[in-house]
C-alpha cells in the first residue's frame, strides 16, 4: 500500500486550502457539489434527482445500507448484511446461511427480528441550539449539556410519530454543525432472497478487499405496513444492462466511520495505542472461535457469522493501521495541521477566538491511552455477545428512563427507546455454549489488561476464574425473549428483583462500568470535542462548506466512474464475467462453486458481467449501497473495496481507491438461470 499511501499524503497537505480532490467526498444530501459533477461530467444532477434516490435509500439497523427497487417494498442489499437474519431464521436441520434462502412468493417471506429499515425524510439545521446549550462547558459537563439538548431535540421533533418516524441530530464536522435528519422507518423488515454462502461469499478471506472479485454478494428483504407490503412507488428503477467503463456512477449510502479530519497526534494514538490492541484481541478471538467451530457442525453453524465479522473486521482494521504506520502519511497529516493552525494564528480575529485547540488536542492524548482499557473493557464489555448486551441494556433502561429525558445517557433517551426496545425485545435465537465462549474470553483479557489485582479485575471476576463465571453467566435466562419483555414492563422493580445470575451480575458491575465511562468522557471525549469544535470552526473559515464532513453512518452521495487501476505497472480491468468464476474455481473451499452453479454453467451467459470497480469514495456502512447511473438506475451493488481502499479511512486517493459493486446483470441472470425465481425478476422488471 506503499505508493497509495504516499500519493493520499500529498492530498492531505494541500486539502485544508481548497476543495475535496477529485471525485473524493462522501457529500450530504443538502451540500452536494452539483456544479463540479456538471462541469467535469456534463451531468445535471438536479433537486429532483437527489430527492428520488434520497427517498429511495434505506438505512439498515445491522450497519448496512440499501436501496428500494420495486413499487411494493422490495430492497436490494448485500448477502453479508442479511446474513445474520437468515442465520437466526436456521436450525440445526435447515441452515439458510450456508445454504441459501428463497421464498417461493410472499407468505414465505420471514421476519428478520430486531432489524429496522429507515428512509430519510428530511435535514434541518439544528447547529445554534446545540452550540448555545453547551457554551462554556468543558469535560463532562460539556458532554451532558450537549447530549441533553440532543435528546430534546430528537423527542420534540419525533413527538406523536415515534411508531413511524426515528429523529436523529448527527454531528457533522466535529462539531461545526449539527443537523436534525429525520427518518420514515420501518420495523417489519423479511428476507425475501440469499444466495448461499458459498456463492455470496466466493474466494474467502483470502479474496476480501481484493479485486478481480466473483461474489454475488446480495440479498433482498421487503418492508412491510400493517401485515403487507408496504407501497413504495418512489423507487429506484432496475437496470439489468451493465455500465461502460469510464461511465460517471454514484453511491448512495450510509459510510459508517472515516477519520479524515483527526489531528496527527490523535491519528498516533490509534496507531499505537488503540489499534494494537484491538487487532491482538480479533486475533485471539478468531482463533478460539475457529477452534470452537471445529468441534461439531452445529457450533460451526453458530459461530459462522461472528467468525465472519471478526476476519472482516481484523482485515479492514490491519489495512489502517498499515496506513498509520507509513511515516510519510503521518510526517502529511502533520504539515496538513500545522499549515491550517499557520492560517489561524496569522489572523488575531480567528486566533482569539479559537485559541490553540491542537495543544489541547495533542495534552489529551496521554488520556486517550491511559483510559482506553478500562472504557473498554469495564464499559464496552464483550465482543460480540448478545447475552452480556441485552442484559446491559435491560437494567439501564429501567435505571435511566427514571430520570428525565436531558439527564439520561444518550443511548435511552425518549426518541432513541423505541428502536432500543425492539432490538432488546424481538426473539432471536441466543447459544448459551457460543455465549460461554465469548465471556469467558472477556474476563480473561480484562485480567490479563488490567491486572489480577486491579479494582477492576476484583470487582468483574471477585475470586472467580473466567471460565467459572462464564459458564455460570451463560446459563442466564435473559436470553429468552419472553423473559426480557418481562424486565422491560416491570421496570426497576423487576431489575432489582430479579434471581438472574447475568442481572445480577450487571447490576453489581454497574457502578465500575459507569465510572470508567465517566472518566473518559470527562478527559477524553468532553475535551476532544470542545478543541474539535474550535478547530472545525477554523476549517470553515477557510473552506465553508466546499468539503464533506467524515462519515456518521448518516446518508451521503459520492460520485465517480467506473474505472480499474494500475498498480506496479499492472493494470486492473473494471469487470470481471461469469466465465471468470468457473475459471477460478478450484473445487476446494473457499473456491468451491455451490451445486446450483455447477448445475447452471451451461444456462449462463459466461460474458455476464459479474463484478465491477469504481473510483467512487466509499467506507465500512456503504455494504449494500445502490450502484447508481446517471439517470438514477440501480445497476449495481456495493459490497467491498479494494485493498487500497482500507486507508481510504484517513484519506482517499483516487489512481488507487476503488469501490467493489455486483452487477444488476449478474443478479438477474443468477435469479432467473441459477435459482429459478421468476417472480423476483418479473418483480425487478416491473412487469
């Protein structure tokens, strides 16, 4: 990643003095740069058009994004993002993960339990209430006073419509602005179609973030009003024909987390604090959860989708921390800091205003490494465990909603407890052996972080060892849904009440939990974001609006081509075709083509385009995102990117970065030749 790097270095020095570079951005919705997409492409992309994908985009809760594609509900998304709703619909004799999902018409279609699906209907500006109930707090108090206007807010924005509506105030540009999205959901969401595993998921880790690619990684869901599918006439038209290469595409999604506008110091800190650690913990992790899948079918069918997402993660992880390592990234991002602090310190107005907010930023960094264990073991708890987070949740909720709605965490606020209560409520499977597994590991590597004789190890294991506790903790019967609707109607008093051995346990770790979160939040976030504030107010005197915000897994548009790369003098083709696939197939996992591939190679077209990069500037959250054309057809898929891309996290450089997208072509050849399901395509057709 050596000369990607170098070349997304020298866009961060010259970036604070003019606008994005290229065709990079994750814009909003309402700061498009519109006029640079007509002046470079020709292309009017006009109020009309942002409004008809705006409204035809959908937020999904499982961290993935969408897009609607028939008049009666029907969703375009990614394998990986309803993979764990077909896994949680499997049993030991029927595994719809690995083997796929097809309803054969709408009364076969099944719920995915807690998944929500959330179009956007609007943005206001709600920057000046957020600023003026927070000035002149620092730390903590500045924390609370942010969030309690945050969460007024929010409830008096969704007040009467909470059922249908979810209002959110997502902070943009560290600070600079805050804005009022509010979204139109939808709670019953059902799995209409997933290929296998197999097939979605072709070549393994060995291929992820790689390119060529052969995955038809997609799935289809469909929302539902009142029983039935929901009426969704503003959808996104589907467009079997491919694109060309070098045609203009855009993504519209929801980028989860970029950290383009973080300090040098603060880039630091992730490199040597923050990300060794975590990539040591997946590391641990993958290992015991390979080694539980090998002890019977049944714990690998289980594991299957956490063992996914922590290779996804540990591989997406490496590759920012590869880009943080690079000293000529860091030695950038440095000058890119100091030339914009220059720019502030020459004009008295701007520097009396903002002061120094770099010094801050660089004193708390000390804190930022000292407290991160402790908030994160103490506070964050367990990878991955259903168990240990519904537990959490159930006692905070019954301890927080007796507080007014201002004074809360902001995670049980009134707007945000709907959402929170279906998550909590809806009944998915929970396996107290897998459970066991990933408890256990906690409570080992916090008395490993911490120290035996830490407060902290003393009051989470007492004289316990981790693999006691654990199996004890496992056995709790808050993974029943039945039991859980329970202690959220019975409030405080059936928390305290309670003979649960995992209630108990919360309730008795609490304190500990909440303090560390006090802590951080005093030294670390509170401070962060005051000096964030200061310095976004500086870029905005010099820039305004003319960049995009990183992303807060809110909606964004990115624009680019469909385009391959070079690479050590190695040029990348744009496409990969069906005939790519069985060329690559070795007969041997993870090159194995599933049955129903074998069977249909004669039907399919092998000219079929499968794949296709673009130059599109995209992030962890994009998985599902419309491949959108000029018109506002969907011709595509997201579902990856490059092995460049992954330092597109701090910085995007656009010879090297590159979106991965399935074809339009290749899911309706695959729906109609491979799996038979002329319905679906009748439907994708409008026919």
């Amino acid at each position: 990643m050596r000369i990607s790097l170098l070349a997304a270095a020298s866009v961060l020095v010259t970036a604070f003095a003019g606008a994005a570079f290229a065709d990079e951005g994750m814009w909003t919705f309402d700061n498009f740069p519109a006029a640079a997409v007509k002046a470079k492409y020709g292309v009017d992309v006009g109020q009309a058009w942002l409004d008809h994908v705006r409204g035809a985009a959908a937020r999904l809760s499982v961290g993935c994004s969408s897009s609607i594609v028939s008049g009666e509900g029907l969703v375009l998304t990614n394998h990986h993002c309803v993979r764990e709703c077909a896994q949680e619909l499997s049993a030991a004799n029927q595994d719809y993960a690995k083997d796929g999902f097809i309803a054969a018409n709408r009364q076969e279609e099944r719920e995915c339990s807690g998944l929500v699906a959330e179009v956007l209907d609007s943005i206001g500006d709600v920057t000046d209430q957020i600023k003026a109930a927070a000035a002149g707090q620092t730390g903590e108090a500045f924390v609370r006073a942010r969030d309690a206007a945050v969460a007024n807010i929010e409830k008096s924005a969704c007040a009467g419509r909470e059922a249908t509506h979810h209002c959110q105030v997502v902070n943009l540009y560290d600070g600079g602005q805050y804005k009022l999205y509010t979204y139109r959901k939808y709670t019953d969401v059902r799995l209409v179609f997933a290929p296998e595993t197999q097939t979605a998921f072709f070549g393994g880790d060995p291929d992820n973030f790689n390119f060529p690619r052969y995955d038809l990684d997609s799935g289809f869901l469909r929302l539902y009003e009142n029983g039935a599918p929901a009426k969704t006439p503003d959808h996104l038209t589907w467009k079997a024909a491919p694109p060309a290469a070098g045609d203009l595409v855009f993504v519209a999604g929801n980028p989860g987390t970029t950290q383009r506008l973080l300090t040098a110091d603060q880039l630091e800190t992730l490199r040597d604090n923050t990300y060794p650690w975590i990539l040591t913990q997946f590391a641990e992790l993958r290992g015991r959860l390979i080694r539980f899948s090998e002890e019977s079918p049944e714990h690998a069918r289980i594991a299957a989708d956490d063992l996914f997402g922590i290779e996804n993660s540990y591989k997406a992880i490496h590759g920012e921390e590869v880009a943080l390592s690079n000293p000529p990234f860091i030695d950038a991002k440095r000058r890119a800091d100091a030339a914009l602090r220059a720019k502030v310190m020459a004009d008295p107005k701007i520097s009396g205003e903002i002061g120094d907010p770099w010094t801050d930023i660089a004193r708390i960094q000390d804190d930022a490494a000292g407290l991160y264990l402790p908030y994160r073991f103490e506070e964050r708890g367990p990878l991955a465990s259903q168990l240990y987070g519904y537990a959490v949740t159930l006692v905070r909720v019954a301890e927080e909603r007796s507080k007014p709605n201002g004074e809360r965490l902001r995670e049980y606020a009134d707007a945000r407890l709907p959402s929170l209560e279906k998550s909590t409520l809806d009944p998915v499977p929970v396996y107290p052996e897998l459970e066991q597994q990933l408890l256990e590991f906690w409570l080992t590597k916090l008395r490993e972080g911490m120290t035996m004789d830490s407060d902290a190890t003393k009051t989470f294991l007492g004289k316990d060892s981790p693999e006691a506790l654990s199996a004890r903790l496992a056995r709790s019967r808050v993974g029943d849904a039945a039991y859980r609707k329970q202690l959220w109607d019975g409030g405080l008093a059936a928390i305290q009440a309670s003979d649960d051995p995992l209630i108990r346990y919360v309730l008795a770790t609490d304190p500990t939990a909440r303090a560390a979160r006090k802590a951080y939040e005093a030294r670390v976030t509170g401070p962060t974001a005051v000096a964030s504030e200061r310095i976004a107010k500086a870029r905005f005197e010099a820039l305004g609006t003319s960049v995009y915000p990183d992303a807060t897994f809110t909606l964004r548009l990115s624009y680019g081509t469909v385009d391959g790369w070079t690479w050590h003098g190695e040029t990348v083709p744009p496409f990969t075709h069906f005939k790519g696939l069985y060329e690559r197939a070795t007969g041997q996992d993870p090159f194995a083509l599933a049955p129903r591939w074998v069977a249909a190679q004669s039907k399919l077209d092998p000219n079929t385009v499968f794949d296709m990069s673009n130059s599109t500037d995209i992030t962890g959250g994009n998985s599902g995102s419309p491949l959108i054309d000029a018109k506002g057809d969907v011709i595509g898929a997201v579902f990856d990117g490059n092995i460049h891309s992954l330092g597109g996290a701090f910085a995007y450089d656009g010879q090297l970065n590159r979106a991965v997208a399935v074809s339009t072509a290749a899911i309706t050849e695959a729906l109609d030749k491979v799996y038979g399901d002329e319905s679906l395509v009748k439907e994708l057709k409008g026919e």
